[in-house]
C-alpha cells in the first residue's frame, strides 16, 4: 500500500480556505471605513471628480479648475454638517458659473450639487430640504420656462431632484427602523439578563429562608432536648436516654429535610420531594412539645382554599415563632397557636407567656423575623411581632392571602 500523507492540522503551519479570507477582509474594511467616514467621503470627492471633471473641464483654463474643486472640496464634510455643505455647494456652483462661464455639460455641476442635496435629506428632517428644493427649482424654471418652454429638461431636474430627496429619506427611515431594532434587541437583552439576575436572587433569598429556618428550628429543639437530658442523667437515666433518642430523631429529621430542601436544586428532584403545609403543623407542635414547652393548636374555618405555596408560608412562619420561644423562653413556656382561615386570607397568631425568657425583645440576628416578613409580603400579607400587650411574653401575627398561588 502507499503512504497517504496525514492531514494538516489546525493551528500553525495550517492553510486556511481561500474562500474564508474574503469575508474576513470585507468585514475589517468596513468596520475601518465606518470608524473614519471623512476616508469616504473624500474618496467619494475624488469618484465626482473623475466622474464629471473630463467632460466638464474640456478646453478651460486654470481658474475653472479651481472652482471646480472648490465646488467639489465642500462635499468632504458633508456629514458633519448637511446642510451648511449643501448651500455652500450651491453657492460655489452658482458663483464659478457666473464668474468663469462654465457651461452646463455632461453632469456638472448637477451631480455635485445632487450629492449634497441627497446628504440632507439623508442627515436632517425634511424641514431643511424644502428651502434647498425651492432654491433649485426655481430658478431651473426662470431659465428653462420663458422664451419657448423647455418641459422635457425641466422635468427631468424636476424628477432628478425628487428622486434624490426620496432616496435619502428612504435610507434615513430605513437607517433609523434598523437601529431602533438593534436597541430594542439589546434593550430586550438586557431586561432578560436583569429578569434572570432577579430570580437567581429570589432563589437565593428563598433558599437562605428555608436553611435558616430548618438548622435554627431544628437546632433549637435539640438543644433543649440536650439540655432536659443533662439534667436527668443523674437521677432518671432511662428519661435521658429518651430524651436523646428524641435528639438523634430530630438530627434525623433535620438532615432529611435538608436533603430535600438541597434536592429541589437539582432538575431531576424536582416534584419527588414535596415542601411542608399546614397539614404537617401538627408534627412539627408534636415536635417542639416534645422539647418541654406545652403548645395548645386552635384552627378556626376551613382550609379549602389554601393552596401549597401559602401553606408553606404559613408553617415556616409558625416554625419560625416556636424556634424563637425555644431560644428566649425555654422549655418552660406556654404557646398558643391559632390559625383563623377568614374571607380576607389566613391570620394566624403565635402566643407565649414568657416563661423562663433570656433575651431582650428584639435579640437576635433579626434573619428570622426578616425571614417571616418576606414569606407574608410574598402573598400580600403582613407580620406583626412585639411583646404581649396585655402580659409578659411574646406574641407573632401574620396574615396571608389565600388566593396567591405564586409568590407577588
């Protein structure tokens, strides 16, 4: 067999396609002439002038010369200023006309003049064309009407100059459509991105709620279990060994939830891990009683139109409020927890008496009354936390929206 001879690879000593060099040309060439519009303009001096200067200039002398590039010089600022470029252009034709006489042959000075009057329109509102037209057609029409009417050469500047304005408003409209469409794409663009950095916020913000919820409620609940038993280590060894199973338990607990809470971020765990509602505020006063505080539970109406994302709300509110009795209060203290389902949404009001209380009202790293306050806000609610008015304690209220199925 003969050796075939192994393919170039990509990257030095490579040879690119032929064909890939001429966009790639094309594309520098116009990003360079866009960042220097005098290059083109000048050039566009420079084709005028081969253009329109051998016929025009036959058999005349040096001064028309002069003029001519002095009608023509005007042209490489047009875009810098339209229409003062497009009266000096004008001018100079009028004047070089009348001082050296220069005929009207081939397409001079009409192209010249064309050309300015095509970059107005172009470049400013149509209010600055009408004077220009006006000083165009009329005096085409005192040279051409009176003496034996020429309509056929004053029809066709008539027609030239319209088409000339038509052309440049056309790009103009066309020009300005096209970048109003770019900036609505990037607009577009940008209110995606800040869309996208918003949820990823409120993700983050939900997701720091529901971890300080489940690691402070359920670490408060094992302190207190931890501490019952220490105390009866010496005299009730069979109680503190419950009591630390009841611990082990609630680490249990609170590492499956945590799992469950952490899997909601994978997509593939999305729906198998269903977040806790009021039905599971029973387990959950279960739990913390269980700790030494004595919870009463009052609910009031019927929950039939409550839905998922407010029933969440509600028991991390509750969670939130035993898990701050548990902290201040002790194991001492007495709560009372009602749920009152009215036309008007779910109010719902966390009660203790302040038994055994360490701290201060208002102690604390404030997350979790932060914590509430967003929960009830997110389905049009509000939150109310303070002492008792009417004794020692501490009281919550909160009230939801029942017909928020999605957080506002």
């Amino acid at each position: 067999m003969r050796d075939v001879p192994p393919a170039p690879r990509s990257g030095a000593g490579s040879v690119r396609p032929v064909d890939e060099f001429g966009p790639a040309v094309l594309r520098g060439l116009r990003d360079r002439l866009r960042r220097h519009p005098r290059w083109v303009d000048a050039g566009l001096v420079v084709l005028l002038g081969l253009v329109s200067g051998p016929v025009a200039l036959a058999d005349t002398g040096v001064a028309a010369w002069l003029w001519f590039g002095a009608v023509h010089a005007p042209l490489v600022w047009r875009r810098r200023a339209p229409v003062l470029v497009c009266w000096s252009v004008y001018g100079l034709a009028v004047v070089s006309a009348v001082l050296e006489g220069i005929r009207v042959n081939g397409i001079h000075p009409e192209l010249v003049v064309a050309v300015a009057i095509y970059t107005v329109a172009r470049y400013r509102p149509q209010r600055y064309v009408w004077p220009i037209l006006a000083a165009t057609e009329i005096p085409a029409a005192v040279l051409l009407l009176p003496g034996g009417p020429h309509w056929t050469a004053l029809g066709f500047v008539t027609c030239g100059l319209a088409a000339t304005v038509l052309l440049g408003i056309t790009v103009r409209i066309r020009r300005a459509y096209l970048a109003e469409l770019e900036e609505r794409a990037r607009r577009l663009e940008r209110e995606r991105d800040q869309r996208a950095r918003l949820a990823v916020a409120a993700e983050r913000a939900r997701i720091a709620r529901d971890l300080h919820d489940i690691v402070a409620h359920n670490l408060a609940v094992m302190v207190a279990l931890a501490d019952g038993a220490s105390y009866a280590a010496g005299t009730a060894p069979e109680r503190a060994a419950e009591t630390m199973a009841q611990v082990s338990a609630t680490g249990r607990q609170a590492l499956g939830e945590m799992r469950r809470l952490l899997g909601l971020l994978r997509d593939d765990a999305v729906g198998r891990a269903p977040q806790p509602g009021l039905d599971d505020l029973a387990a959950l006063v279960a739990q913390v009683r269980s700790a030494g505080p004595r919870i009463g539970l009052t609910v009031d109406g019927a929950p039939t139109e409550c839905g998922p994302g407010v029933g969440l709300a509600a028991y991390r509110i509750v969670q939130e409020a035993l898990t701050n009795t548990l902290k201040h209060a002790g194991p001492a203290a007495e709560v009372r927890i009602r749920l009152d389902f009215r036309p008007d949404g779910l109010h719902l009001e966390i009660v203790d008496d302040g038994a055994g209380r360490t701290a201060t009202p208002g102690a604390g790293d404030g997350h979790g009354l932060a914590g509430m306050i967003e929960r009830a806000t997110a389905y049009g609610g509000e939150v109310e936390a303070g002492p008792r008015p009417d004794g020692p304690g501490w009281r919550v209220r909160a009230r939801l929206r029942l017909d928020d199925e999605k957080p506002t």
